[in-house]
C-alpha cells in the first residue's frame, strides 16, 4: 500500500488512496479535483525538503465549519472574565492518486465529478413542468376555461393559522363565595 506525507496548511498528513480527510479551508468548488505538489515523503523516498515530480491529487467533497472551540480568560480576584467562541472553516478531501515521475491526474476523476452536477440540475426543471401547463377541459379554448377557485384547505389553513395569532379566551373568573359572618 502506498502512502504519502503531504504538507498543506501548515500541517503535514500521512495519506493513502480513497482516505478522506478533513484539512484547512481549500478555495475550490465540492467536486472539483485539487493537487498538493508539497509532497514531503513517498512510501521509503524522502525529499530534501520536497519529493521531485510527485503531486496528490483529491477530490474536494465539501467545506464546513468545525465544532465551536470555546475561548476562556479569566484572572481571579479581578472581577474579569471573557468568553469567546471560534469555528474553524474546514474542506473534506477524499484523496484519489498519488502520482510520481510528473504524472498529471487522471481524467477518470475530473470527469466522475462534472458527471454527478448535471444530474442533480437537470432533474429540478423536470418537476416544474406538469404544474405549469394546466389541461383543458375537452373543447374548452383558455379564454373559455371558467375561474377557478382557491383550494379550500388553503382557506381554512389560513383561518387556522390566524386562530394561533390569537391568545386564547380565559374563562370569566369565580366570584368569591360570602363569608358566614357576612350572609
């Protein structure tokens, strides 16, 4: 198996083929092919300070934020404390190859990912279709068609949702009952 360390913001990695990582914010869109030519060692060959012609390329599957790291200062007998909060931005990458000698990257990867986003985009278009084109009732030209009316789930969802504005009705309250000394 095959592995390399790979320096990429101001950290090194040890990585192998499909190992998916979580490395500092990379500028690139999810799906795109990234390469870190900062190769520092390939399985026993080790650079000075960089492997010659050798290049990891990865597949940026997206970028998130981390879990807030909180930050807490605090002197005693001071009366000071602050509490602040960070989210690091950080990019998913699957790593695809490890490539020496001055190899590019396949085009295998870069044509996987620019197949996966027109899928998802064609299909969106599809669904609007049916909803805008009405059907006409048989010999009935547009002019013609008589005016519909709104659904009535929308009305009474309408009546409903104004009903929850509202706070609701107490019940009148109880007279006190008379004292016995009183009556």
């Amino acid at each position: 198996m095959t592995f390399a360390v790979i320096k990429t913001g101001g950290k090194q990695y040890k990585v192998a083929a499909n190992d998916v990582l979580k490395i500092e914010k990379l500028d690139a869109e999810a799906g795109s092919i990234v390469t870190f030519d900062q190769v520092l060692m390939i399985d026993g060959e080790v650079g000075a300070p960089l492997v010659a012609g050798a290049m990891v390329a990865a597949e940026l599957l997206d970028t998130k934020k981390q879990k807030t790291v909180i930050i807490f200062k605090k002197n005693r007998r001071h009366n000071y404390r602050r509490r602040n909060g960070h989210r690091q931005l950080l990019s998913t990458v699957r790593i695809t190859e490890i490539l020496t000698g001055g190899a590019q990257p396949t085009i295998q990867a870069a044509a996987r990912a620019e197949t996966a986003t027109p899928s998802v985009s064609a299909a969106a278009p599809a669904n609007k279709a049916p909803k805008a084109a009405a059907p006409a009732a048989a010999g009935e030209t547009a002019a013609e068609q008589p005016a519909r009316k709104a659904a009535p789930k929308k009305a009474a969802a309408a009546q409903t949702e104004a009903a929850a504005d509202k706070p609701a009705k107490k019940a009148p309250a109880k007279k006190a009952a008379p004292k016995a000394d009183q009556e």
